[in-house]
C-alpha cells in the first residue's frame, strides 16, 4: 500500500492506495478491514462515544480510481472513465487503482 497524489488529498480520512493488478496489495484491503472490525468491537465493548455523545465507530470505505478501460460516450464520442458523482464508470472491476479511506461510521 502506498499513498498517492498527498499533496492534492483534501481528506484526513485516506489511507492509502493499492493496485488491483498486486495480489499483495489486494490482500491489504482485507487487512484494514480486520484492523477496524477488531478495533470497533473494543470501541462497542468499553462503550466509546463521540463528543456529541454518539457511538464511535468506523467503516472503511473504497474508491475506484485509474479506469482500465474508459467506454465510449454515446452523446460525444469521447471515451469517458468517471460519471457525474466521480465514482469509476464500469465499478471496481474497471478500477487499475482503489483508495482506501476510514470514516467514522453514524448511526442515527
């Protein structure tokens, strides 16, 4: 796992990034997971809370990034790799690059 484009992140929440073509770096995202699931059933267990009160959890979150392969658009002819919310046209199976982030999981 490495960290890509710091000088650009405007979140506290990245971790870092893995290339889907690296089994090794595949095999980090399950790691982190592990890390937050064993982290958040001590945090349930001692009973944590935020300062507003709220139960302090996380959730890990992944990003696709880098398309392998950017479809044509119908309406222009260009090829296109991200839609309008950002997120990776084609989904994780398309992503040369996933961002790992930590959020703080609310449950309302």
């Amino acid at each position: 796992m490495q960290k890509v484009n710091m000088e650009k992140r405007g979140s506290d929440a990245y971790i870092g990034s893995v290339y889907t073509s690296s089994v090794a770096d595949m095999e980090s995202i399950q790691e982190v997971r592990s890390i937050v699931k064993t982290m958040n059933k001590y945090l349930r267990d001692s009973k944590a809370v935020d300062r507003r009160g709220h139960k302090l959890q996380y959730r890990v979150s992944l990003k696709g990034r880098d398309p392998i392969m950017k479809p044509i658009n119908q309406r222009t002819g260009k090829p296109k790799g991200y839609n309008w919310s950002g997120d990776i046209v084609g989904g994780m199976a398309n992503a040369g690059r996933i961002d790992i982030y930590i959020h703080q999981r609310y449950d309302w």
